[in-house]
C-alpha cells in the first residue's frame, strides 16, 4: 500500500509518520511525502474547495499510485480526484474535510474522513485568554509599559479597570466542543453561565435561555462559539449587539462570519460595547484596510487559537486511527456518509 503524507509546517510530516507506524503496526506500506506551504502562506479557495493550499498540481505528481493521503490543508478537488485512479481514503487531519470535493470523492468511491474534536481544549483556553485580555485590558497594559515605557496609573482608576469574571453573567452561544469545556472554565472561575444552542439536547452547565435575545440581555460577556451554517451567518449584528448590557465584551474565536464586524466598530466607537476579543475574521487574512486595525478597545490575533502542539499530535493520531481501521477493514469512527 503507497499512502502519501502531504502535511504542513504545523501537522508536519514526521508526525504523520510516527502516527502511521503506531496505527499499521506490521502492515506493509510505502510512505511519501509532500510538504505543505501552509501557515506560511495562507489558505484559500482552491477551485470549489474552501481553506486548501494552492498546491493541484503539486498534489498530482504526489498522489500517483498512492491509495491513502494523510492531509490537512491538500486540496482535493475535482481536478486532483480525476488525476488520482488509486485513491482509495482522503483522511484530513482537521475537524471537517472542508479541502475536499465530498461529492467528486464518493462518485469515485473515496472513503474521507476528518478528526473532529482535535482542538476543542486548545480553542476553549485560547478563548478564555482572549476573554482575560479583553475583560482586563492585558494588551494595552503591556503595550503601554513594555512598548511605550509608560508606567499609567490610569488604569487603576475606576473608569479604565475591568472585570472580573467571578459573579459576572456570561452568555454562550453554542455548546459544542469548545463551548462546553469554556463552560466547565468559566464556572470554576465563578462567572454565571447561560447557554443559547437550539440544537443541543440534554443538560447544560449553567443555565439554558430560552431565547438568543434573552441571553444577549443579561450577557456582561458575550462568547461565539456556533458553526458557521446559512443560518448563523451574520448571527450578531446592530440589533443583537444593542440588546447587549452597555459596556459588556466580546469574545469570538469560532467563525469571523457569525459578527457583523461593521456593527462591532461601530458598538466600540461609541462605547456601547466596552472591549471585544477576536481571533477569526469576515475575511482572513485581515486587510490592511480593515477598520478593526484602527477601532478601540479590540484586541485581535491571527486565528490561532487552534494552534497547539497537542493539537497538531491529536489530529495526525486520530487521522492515522482512520487509516489503520481502514486496513484492517474495520468500520471508519470518522467518515463522511
């Protein structure tokens, strides 16, 4: 079996690799390689995948005779599909195969699986990070300090401190993966939790609104963590942002596309909200342009709440355990219909 590792500078090759020898055990297999631009460069739309490397006809070359590809970020699309007759299972090291031609895939009987849950514990803390920074002004104190040199009694005084997280409302929106263990977190610091996530059943830790506007109404803090669908696209704008508590916070490290980020600068300029946290964007990379650069009160990193060591271990792990059921023709825990 010729199974082609076509990692990145973060899922890397030999990680892959060490995962495929745990998982085959004895099983006789020819390993490839291709190494992937990726965060280097930034993804994108390739063709009619979303959030691949612009890398067909790299991948081409790479995938002749190969059965099994161990990827992240490989763009397999229709063109790379057609090119690749041996291909037997995409396995994408990521929480859904959003590189991948699902359709072109199963017309050509090629099993695709993804590994979901790999960063759920690194975007929860990175998320709770961005709630510290936001709710404490930690950037603009180390900025003032480090940077400027300025030692600012100001942010001792009443009007420039932040809050706490304990006895502060929180409202979540989504209660997934992530959501949940930033739910579990923000109870030991003793915030008061609320939920809002139609699609979840059972119990919830904290309580559970009835409505996404009664959560917003009582949300000191406010923290994204839906998926992105047609649904949630443009889920906080100006209206549910004014239904926010004046001088409450934001946090988003789940999609850019759930904020309507011209409504956010907006709520920031005037003061209605008091601080926001954001990891993704309408549009990544952000523009030079982007108004977010020049609004107050925002603290804004490069989407990389997901980027762990751990994460980049658990993802090849589990993508490499998709591999090895393959083999043994055992049913696939992660897999696309």
């Amino acid at each position: 079996m010729r199974v082609l590792a076509a990692g990145d500078h973060f899922v890397r090759n030999d990680l892959i690799a060490g995962a495929l020898r745990r998982h085959l055990g004895d099983t006789s297999y020819e390993l490839a390689e291709l190494t992937l631009p990726w965060p280097l460069e930034p993804f994108g739309p390739v063709a009619e995948v979303a959030e691949a490397s612009d890398a067909e006809d790299e991948l081409i070359k790479a995938l002749d005779g190969v059965e099994v590809c161990v990827t992240q970020m490989a763009p397999f699309t229709e063109r790379v599909l057609a090119a690749a007759p041996s291909l037997r299972m995409i396995a994408v090291c990521r929480g859904g195969p959003v590189n991948v031609n699902a359709a072109a895939a199963a017309a050509r009987g090629v099993r695709v699986c993804f590994a979901p849950g790999r960063n759920a514990a690194s975007t929860a803390e990175f998320t709770i990070g961005l709630m510290l920074c936001a709710l404490r002004r930690i950037p603009s104190a180390h900025q003032s300090l480090a940077l400027e040199g300025d030692w600012d009694g100001s942010f001792y005084t009443y009007e420039r401190s932040g809050l706490e997280l304990e006895d502060t409302p929180v409202g979540l929106v989504g209660y997934g993966a992530v959501g949940s263990r930033v739910a579990r977190v923000l109870t030991a610091f003793g915030a008061e939790v609320e939920v809002y996530d139609p699609y979840v059943r059972g119990d919830v830790l904290g309580v559970r609104a009835r409505s996404l506007e009664s959560l917003l109404s009582r949300s000191r803090v406010l923290s994204l963590h839906a998926r992105l669908t047609p649904e949630t696209r443009g889920l906080i704008g100006a209206r549910e942002l004014a239904l926010l508590p004046h001088g409450s916070v934001l946090v988003n490290a789940a999609r850019g596309a759930l904020l309507d980020t011209g409504a956010l600068c907006d709520a920031l300029e005037t003061g209605r909200l008091a601080a926001a946290a954001l990891d993704t964007y309408e549009q990544e990379p952000l523009p030079v342009s982007s108004r977010l650069r020049s609004t107050p009160n925002v603290v804004l990193t490069p989407h990389v709440a997901g980027a762990s060591r751990a994460v980049a271990r658990k993802a090849a792990e589990i993508a490499a355990a998709e591999v090895g059921r393959l083999v043994r023709g055992e049913p696939l825990a992660h897999a696309l219909a």
